[in-house]
C-alpha cells in the first residue's frame, strides 16, 4: 500500500513541477498556445472548403469564396488543389 502512495505522490509532484517550469516560461506557452490557435483555423479553413463543395459542386479556387463560411481573418491562407494552405497546416 505504501508503495502505491509513494508512487502517486511522486506522480503528482513531478506534474506540478512542470506545470510550474512552464508559467515561468511565458514566451514559451505562447508559442505553444499560437501553435494551437493556427492549426485550428487552418481546419477551420478545410472545413469551410467541404462546406462549399457540397453545396456549390465545385471546390474554391479562393479564399474570398469562403468569406460567408468562415468568421475571421483567412488572409494568410490559400487554397491548393481543394485544400488549405498557410499558418498551421
């Protein structure tokens, strides 16, 4: 039984740990945190692009196409062969 609690507290200290290496590393969970944020918007951009086939029949060749499709700034993305192209993807 000891060895169990031994083990869980070990556990738990070695992920606090971490978690408070990493709030002293600010620019280091921003970086992550835009990592995150771009890979999400470029599924957000694929996402509006199967939208727009299935209704249309036809793929975009822009992102202006998208505009009714996806809220938000897409200016650094394009569309290559039906698919995103830009941050994150």
């Amino acid at each position: 039984m000891r060895l169990m609690e031994t083990v869980v507290t070990a556990a738990l200290t070695v992920s606090v740990a971490g978690v408070s290496y990493a709030a002293f590393i600010p620019e280091k969970l921003e970086s992550d945190v835009r990592v995150v944020a771009e890979a999400a918007t470029c599924r957000t951009v694929d996402t509006a692009i199967v939208g727009y086939l299935s209704v249309n029949g036809v793929a975009p060749t822009s992102t202006a196409q998208l505009a009714g499709w996806v809220k938000g700034d897409i200016s650094a993305y394009s569309i290559d062969n039906g698919v995103a192209v830009g941050p994150g993807c």
